[in-house]
C-alpha cells in the first residue's frame, strides 16, 4: 500500500511538473500563420503568468481571458465562451500548433488589436456566419463625439479611407462593426466612401454575444452618382476615381423622369406607406438622418424584402 501510495504521489508530481513545463513555453505571444479550422479563428495569443490570457479574435478586437493547461491541452476561458483545443509545441517550441492551427512564436512586445469598444447593441434575427468568405473588417465608432475608424487593426481617416478600401478584393465582405452612438448621419458619411470602391453590399454588426455570436443586418447602399461625384470632389482628393456610373442612377429626377413614386420615411409611422408601392413602379424612398439607426434597420430589412417583388425601389438617405 505504501508503494502504491508514493507511485501515486511521484505520478502526481510529475505531471504537475510536466503542466508548469508547459505553462512556461506558452508565456509570450503567438501569431497565427495557418488555419484549418475557419469557423473559430483567433489571430493572435498573448500568455502571461497566473494563467491570463489576452487574444486578437478574427474581428481585430482584442479580449481577456484565463486559460488551464494539460500535457496536451490547452482550455480558454472568456466571457460566454470555453476552448478546449488539443496542444503541441514543434521546432524547439518556436512553432505552436492548436487544433490544425498553426502558430509562431512572436517576439514584439506588444499585441496588436483594437480596444474593445461597446456596440450599438441592436439585436437581430441573424448572427453573422464564422465562414463568411472574403471578410474585409471595418470598425466604425465614436469616443467623445468623435467619428473612429479602424479597417482591421489600423486607425486611418476618412481622406485614407478610400486608398485602404483599394486593398479590398473586389469579391470582399465588407463587414462593419458600428459602436454605440453612431449615428445614420454617421454611417451616411461612412457608405460614401464605401461606393466609391463600387460595393452595395455591406454586413452591420450591431451586437456581439460572445466570440463567435454576432448580431448583423444585411444593408444595400443606394446613392445617386451625382451626388457621389460632388461628395468626391469636396474630399479633395486627387488619387480617387470614381466608378463609372449606371445611366439610371445617376439622380432621382432622371431615375424618375418618366413616372414613379416618391416617399418620405421621417419616423416610424411613416414605414405603412411602403405597403403603397405597385409591384412594377418606379419608387425612391427618402429616409431622414434624423431617423433613429435601430429604425432605419427595421426599414431597411422591410425594404429589402419589397425588392423581392419590386427591384425598381431605391432608397437614399437624406
């Protein structure tokens, strides 16, 4: 019984001093260079004593959290969250693989990321996809009254904005990330400089649970050539050019120049006169800046679903 007893406690301090072993090749920072497994990608680890933990999700936004190690396992924990990845170190410890992930050892200081800002924190029925294909991420927020944007983890302005856009493949998502206290007239300014890369198509993230569970609305942007010409002229910027324009959409008055509807969105009680609109007639719907962003959403989700029956609907934002 004593042998038993003194294999048990030998065994136990063995592995205790295996687990600190471990622990001690972790400490430092991570960055990944291969993934196969897209549905839960983190960018970046950063190890540091006592088991915390901080971590660049796919998003850019930098989060905390502890972590327990094993001989062969690593578990995260973070807020609505548990990881429980299978763990290997390679290459004299300089290469670090976690679940088919394949990261390298890093030896900046510091973590790259953007600081977790609050959200608009609007809920949706749809939680964006983690193999969304082609994501390209913008963060657009406001800190003291004043407009913050970030493409990935890079604070640009609004003048470089359209150069950082070049970078985008023409077959990107353009997923944004919308802090609390945007504004319609915020985003307004943001789609803008959006079309002049000619993309309509854009994913809102208003609201993000935890990791992997991310509140989104799909947002189809309509904005008249005209009118983005004189908003590219006033940027003064002399590198940019401009799509070339559709024929129809190059203004409201020759969109509807042979007939159509016009309507006026400036509060909620507006949104019935949308059940007005013929199946096959020419509409453009005006929407005030003024409109609180939850209910331009709402509006624009029922306005999407008109163009199922009707494609000749535009909108613009006034």
């Amino acid at each position: 019984m004593k042998n038993y007893n003194y294999i048990i406690l030998v065994l136990l301090i063995f592995l205790t001093s295996c687990k600190s072993e471990v622990n001690d090749k972790l400490i430092g920072r991570w960055s990944l260079v291969q993934d196969k497994q897209p549905t839960k990608i983190i960018r970046e680890l950063n190890f540091y004593e006592k088991n915390q933990l901080d971590f660049v999700d796919e998003d850019m936004f930098k989060e905390k959290a502890t972590y327990t190690v094993s001989i062969d396992s690593l578990t995260i924990r973070s807020v609505g969250i548990v990881l429980n990845t299978s763990l290997e170190f390679i290459s004299n410890d300089s290469i670090l693989i976690l679940n088919n992930s394949l990261y390298v050892r890093d030896y900046w200081i510091d973590i790259s990321g953007i600081e977790k800002y609050e959200l608009l924190d609007i809920e949706s029925e749809n939680y964006l996809s983690p193999v969304l294909k082609n994501q390209r991420v913008i963060h657009y927020n406001k800190i003291d009254s004043n407009l913050g944007i970030f493409v990935e983890d890079k604070a640009i302005s609004f003048n470089d904005l359209p150069l950082a856009l070049e970078g985008f493949p023409s077959s990107s998502n353009i997923v944004i990330y919308l802090g609390a206290g945007i504004t319609l007239k915020d985003l307004k300014s943001l789609y803008y400089i959006i079309s002049l890369k000619r993309k309509r198509k854009v994913f809102l993230v208003t609201k993000k649970d935890n990791l992997f569970e991310k509140h989104y609305y799909v947002d189809y942007i309509d904005i008249w050539w005209n009118d983005l010409q004189d908003h590219a002229e006033s940027l003064n910027i002399k590198f940019l050019k401009l799509p070339q324009p559709e024929l129809s959409l190059r203004s409201t008055d020759e969109y509807l120049q042979n007939g159509g509807k016009r309507i006026e969105i400036k509060n909620r009680n507006d949104f019935d006169k949308l059940n007005n609109i013929d199946r096959e007639e020419k509409c453009v719907i005006y929407i005030s800046m003024n409109l609180p962003i939850q209910d331009y959403l709402t509006l624009k989700n029922i306005v999407t679903e008109k163009r199922k029956i009707n494609k000749l609907i535009r909108s613009q934002i006034e």
